[in-house]
C-alpha cells in the first residue's frame, strides 16, 4: 500500500493541484455533504485525499462548504472537486 503524504491545510496554496482520473462527484458530493454538516455542526474533520502534479497528498480539516466546484476550507483554501481522490470522516 502506498503511503500517501499528509499535508497541512495552509501548505495546499502551494501545491499544484491536478484532476484526479478515479473521480465520481456524485459519489463524493453526498460524502461531502456529509462532511460540511459534520464540520458545521460538530466541529468534526475529515481526511480528504486530492491528486498533485507530485503525487496524492492528504489534508485532515474542517470542510466549510461545498460549492459546484470546489471545497472550501479555513482561510479561503479551496480544493477543486476533480482533484478528489477520497474523502473519509
């Protein structure tokens, strides 16, 4: 199994990310959706797994919200949904 590197949260602004070829947003949007409520209501996190033109990495945070096309994290740090690889709370 390949280790995939964690990241911190205000370190992806410096990533190049990438779309990922394993995506299936209507999987992941009900996830997702999940994931803000948990986030919103709970305080809880998620790890979610985005793709890099170095390879997945992993961020375990707070979703904020979700929009069309993008997550959105602290910070106004977004992630794009094609980039998606996993995402698990």
């Amino acid at each position: 199994m390949i280790s995939i590197e964690l990241v911190e949260k205000d370190h992806i602004k410096y990533l190049n990310i990438i779309d990922s070829k394993n995506i299936n947003l209507h999987e992941f949007k009900s996830k997702l959706e999940d994931a803000q409520r948990l986030g919103n209501e709970f305080k809880s996190k998620a790890n979610i797994t985005f793709n890099t033109t170095i390879g997945p990495k992993r961020v375990y945070t707070t979703v904020w919200s979700v929009t069309e096309k993008y997550i959105q994290l602290k910070n106004n740090i977004h992630i794009p949904l094609a980039s998606l690889i996993d995402i698990d709370y």
